[in-house]
C-alpha cells in the first residue's frame, strides 16, 4: 500500500490529545507511549499519528481557505506493513521535537546605568 502526502503539527490541541494517550493521562507517559510494546501502547502511538494528521489538516485549511482536509485514519494506519508505520512514526515524532522546540527569544536584559560600576 502507497501512502499519501501527509503532514504533522504538535499544536496546542495535539498536546493535549497526546497527553490523554498517555498512561496517566500526563505527558510524563510519553516515552512509555513511544517505547512501550503492549497492545494500548500501539494503539496510542497510531492515534498520536492520527492525531497530529488531523491538527496539521486543521491549520492547512485554516491558512488555505478551500482546502479540503484529509487527515490519516486508523484504516489507513492499520492496514500499513509495520515498517512503513514504524517510518511515518519516526515521522510524526521528528514533528513534535520540531515544534516543541522554544523559537522566541527573549530579549536580552539591559545592564542599568549604575550596575557593574562602583
């Protein structure tokens, strides 16, 4: 089976989702969520995949009005060989490194006239 074009966004919404994946319903279960090899762990990683599809398909549509959305589902997720699910994975995990990282910077604080001179 050929996948489609897709892409990812770890968005406010997606963070949230993701943490309810998780054991405890905290993303402090997220390395379990990627690691672990029980049957919800996999479930959870395809719906983390899904998940962050959809948010991804949210804000297209927002920036292209018209656009029609069209997310992965779990059918489409399901039913790929397990390497190919393993790649989108790394996928959507290189997605949420990405746009966790902070791109604002602060601005530097500026010395007061009288600090560091005696």
């Amino acid at each position: 089976m050929e996948m489609r074009e897709h892409g990812f966004l770890f968005c406010v919404g997606a963070e949230e989702e993701a943490a309810r994946l998780c054991p405890g319903g905290s993303l402090a279960g997220l390395k379990e969520l990627i690691t672990g090899n029980t049957a919800e762990a996999l479930k959870g990683r395809a719906e983390l995949v899904c998940s962050l599809s959809r948010w991804h398909e949210k804000a297209r549509a927002l920036e292209e009005p018209g656009y029609r959305e069209s997310p992965l589902t779990m059918d489409e997720l399901q039913l790929l060989p397990a390497a190919a699910f393993k790649q989108l994975f790394q996928e959507a995990c290189a997605a949420i490194l990405r746009d966790s990282r902070q791109t604002v910077e602060a601005a530097a604080q500026k010395k007061s006239e009288d600090q560091g001179s005696s």
